[in-house]
C-alpha cells in the first residue's frame, strides 16, 4: 500500500487540528476527568454537559464512525481518513475511535436488530461498554472463566464475579464472556451477552490503582484512577442479549479483540512515550547541558524512534487488510506483541535517561513535565497483558500466521 497521505487527507488532519484547538479547551479536558471518576455524574463517555456537548459537534462534523456503513449511523467512509481524526483526538485525549467499544464485534456477529439499536449509539457516544472478560482465577487465560450463565426460557442468569472491569461504573452496558456449557472443552463452552449496566442484581466495588495517589496527570499512559471488580448474582438478561450464537463465545470474543486492536489509539498508546520524550529532549536545558547534545541519548531515542515506526507501519497493514476485506488472522496479534514490549522498552529506556528527577511524581515540586514519564513508567507493564497478554498473542501468532501445531 502506499504510506504518504492524499492531499485531502492531509486537508482532513488541519481541519481536525483546527476544530481542536477551538473547541478542546483545559475546562472540557478537566471535565472529562471528572466523568471518569468515582464521582462521575452520569454514565457514558460523554457523562458530563461539556463532553455531550463537545462529542456532540464532532458528531455534527461527520467525525465518529466515519467507516462504519451508513445504515448503522456511520459515515460509510475510508478507514485511514477515520485512523487521521482518531489520531488527533488521541493526540488530546479525547476518545473518538471505534476500538474497544464492542462495535466491531457486534457490527460483525450481532443480530440486524442489535446491529441497529447498539451500532448508532455506539458512534455518538451515548452508551458505551464495560469489558466482562478477566476473573480472579482465570487471570489472562479467558478460556478457564467460571461466571456462569444459564438458559431459563427467554432469558439467561448470570452468576458470577469479573475483575478489572476498568470502566463498570462509569458505563452504560457490559460487554460479558460467560460460560453456557460446562460439560465441553472449556474454549467452546463460552459464549457473549450484551445487556445494560443497571440490570438488577450487578454490584460494582473499586478497585483503586497505583496511579490513584497521586492521581496521573493527563496524557499519562494507562493512568486510571481506578478500575472494578463486578459480582452477578442472578443477574437476569433477555436471550436477546446473547451476541452470536451459543458457545461460540470464544470465536466472537476473539474476532472482536482482534479488530479492536486495528486503529490509531491502540497504536498510540505505545508511542506517544517516544514522542514525548523526543519533545522534552529538544526543549530542556539545565546549567547548559542539553539532553539532545548527549550521543547516548540521541543513540538510544533514534533506537526507540525506529521501534515505533514498525508500530506504524504494522498499523497500517491491518487496516489496509480491513480495508480490502483480506484475511485478518494474526496481524492484530502480532501488533499486541510488538507495540506493547516496545512501549515498555521506551519506558524504561526514558527512566534511565532521566535520573532521580524522573522517578518524581505527580504534585513532586521537581518533577519532570508533571511527573507524566513516573506515572507512565508505574503503568507500562501492564500493557502486556490488557487486552490479551502477549504470551497468549505469540501462541495465535504461531498457529494462526505460521500453521504451527499445538505441540
């Protein structure tokens, strides 16, 4: 494929840049913050009146869902003009982008009548999902989850407890993998249910992070505040809400991590690290020492600079496949093994440049561009196993890519 961007693209990327510097002030910044906590006001990305407010525009501008089909709400468009305006949201922490959502997973296995009623609020922001997948004993081996949920005629009781259900109590809907037959080999006894938060009978408790105290300041690299464990006790749910079909759970599952992995904040996440470092670099000077003068660091930055132009490019890939409508088995996985260890490299890598002064965190009188390189360091080595583990990424890598036997 070609890499360079049309002229009309590049039109796009200013146009974007244009908007956010008018309409993404500190005010809405700080609000968004405020809607992510454990005093949030509503539920939903867009929980507070100026985050409505604001997806509200963007939504106006044709920005949300851009590839997504226009019977579904979308705007039926390419796939890199949408990589361009979820970039620059990202750049801003502004979350625009369809991964991690549930849309792709539903968009791909859902009913027409779930497609219709989830796909369009899905794009404006109105509802959004908490991801039921991790529990206490299965850890990143989804296929061992006990949470069970059984068939009583036109609904289902989940029973059960998830853990690191990062966004349950802010969130509109759950997102949840429970196991339908216990009596088969545990991949093919899972299946997938979508229903809304405040069905009776979920409890959400936090679970406070390393990054909540000090909080991460904004721009941070997984920097909640918090994340949840969720229990169910007979939680009833219509048959409606069973995405796909019975026990397929694990081929739905998988198909829509994979995709969630495709698109410019999943890149992003590993890294906006670089460029942040190379941006402090440039600018600071102490006593007249300057970093950017240093060989090592230079040496050690354009090694890192590198690493993250594979992230890239390996970005660009996957969407291209998407695009065409190619076989995407591996290339999400491979991407989950390589941004990640990339982004932990860079972490550690910025540590050792930085020193002392560099381990100093949010609110520390010394810190280093508000302590963001600390907290970014505290919450890198989870990158490895959010979203998948990369262990488990190197196993679909070699059977999937590379037609290697189970053993």
């Amino acid at each position: 494929m070609d890499f360079a961007y049309s002229p009309e693209q590049e039109a796009l990327r200013h146009e974007v840049r244009a908007f956010i510097a008018e309409h993404v002030t500190d005010a809405v910044l700080a609000e968004r913050g405020q809607s992510e906590s454990n005093t949030a006001p509503g539920r939903g990305p867009g929980a507070s009146a100026a985050m409505q407010e604001l997806y509200r525009k963007i939504y106006e501008r044709g920005w949300l869902g851009i590839a997504y089909p226009k019977e579904y709400g979308g705007q039926g468009g390419d796939r890199m003009s949408q990589y361009i305006v979820e970039e620059e949201f990202t750049r801003v922490d502004i979350p625009v982008g369809m991964g991690g959502s549930g849309a792709p997973a539903i968009l791909a296995a859902g009913t027409e009548e779930q497609k219709q009623y989830y796909i369009p609020r899905l794009i404006k922001r109105e509802i959004s999902f908490a991801l039921g997948f991790t529990e206490p004993h299965a850890g990143a081996d989804l296929a061992s989850l006990q949470c069970r949920a059984v068939r009583d005629g036109d609904e289902y009781v989940v029973n059960g407890q998830k853990m690191y259900t990062s966004s349950a109590h802010v969130a509109t809907h759950m997102y949840l993998m429970a196991r339908t037959d216990p009596t088969v080999p545990k991949h093919r006894g899972i299946s997938v249910f979508v229903f809304p938060m405040d069905t009776p009978g979920i409890t959400v408790r936090p679970l406070w992070t390393i990054q909540n105290d000090p909080m991460a300041p904004v721009g941070t690299t997984y920097g909640h505040q918090r994340t949840n464990e969720t229990f169910f006790d007979d939680v009833r749910i219509p048959a409606s809400s069973l995405l796909g079909k019975e026990n397929e759970g694990w081929r739905v599952g998988a198909m829509g991590l994979n995709l969630d992995r495709v698109g410019a904040s999943r890149y992003l996440i590993s890294v906006r690290r670089d460029e942040d470092i190379v941006n402090f670099v440039k600018a600071y000077s102490f006593n007249g020492y300057s970093p950017a003068s240093d060989p090592a660091i230079r040496d050690k930055i354009a090694e890192l600079w590198i690493e993250a132009q594979v992230c890239r490019l390996m970005t660009m890939r996957s969407m291209s496949i998407v695009e065409h409508g190619g076989a995407f088995t591996y290339e999400g996985s491979a991407e989950k093994v390589w941004a990640p260890e990339h982004g932990v490299r860079t972490t550690e890598a910025i540590s050792q440049m930085l020193g002392p002064y560099g381990q100093l965190l949010h609110g520390s009188p010394q810190a280093i561009e508000d302590g963001v390189f600390a907290h970014n360091l505290m919450g890198s080595f989870q990158s490895g196993i959010n979203h998948g583990s990369t262990q488990v990424m190197r196993d679909q890598i070699s059977r999937r890519g590379l037609d290697m036997p189970r053993k």
